[in-house]
C-alpha cells in the first residue's frame, strides 16, 4: 500500500466532483488549510486512493493524522478537525 503523505491534513480530490467541492468549501469557511491532490493530475495520489478504497478512485479521500476518511460528510470532518 502507498503511504500518505504526512502533511497534517491531506485531502485527494478531482475536478468536477461535487463531494469533493462540498468539503473544500466547508473547510474554507471554517478556515482549515489542507494540503490538496488532486488524482488527475498526480498518479502517486491515484495510486495511494485505489489502495485505500479496494480499486476505486473515490474522492473525497480525507487523511487526517494518518487516518484514512472516504466521502467524510463536511460538517463532521470540521467539527472533528475543529475539536482536535
């Protein structure tokens, strides 16, 4: 398995993902700077995507401390972040 990157929060995403627009937009709001992959343009990202969700390149995929999140609903993700 590829490992993530140890950047705090990391968050793998792609144009035209409306999952992934939502979360962005929810962290900028509550002011959460992440370091962004985009897997279209980064195959080391799609790589480390796939093997954290059985094949599929599903995006949002959230790590946060080394913990993988998949399609983390927004608001949670910002309580979560804001809690720690």
């Amino acid at each position: 398995m590829t490992e993530p990157v140890d950047e705090g929060l990391v968050i793998y995403w792609r144009p035209l993902c409306g999952f992934c627009q939502r979360l962005l937009e929810a962290l900028e709001v509550a002011g959460i700077q992440a370091t962004l992959r985009n897997i279209w343009d980064d195959p080391e990202a799609a790589t480390f995507v796939r093997s954290v969700n059985d094949g599929a390149e599903t995006v949002p995929t959230v790590v946060v401390d080394g913990i993988v999140y998949t399609n983390p609903p927004p608001d949670q993700l910002v309580i979560h972040l804001q809690q720690a």
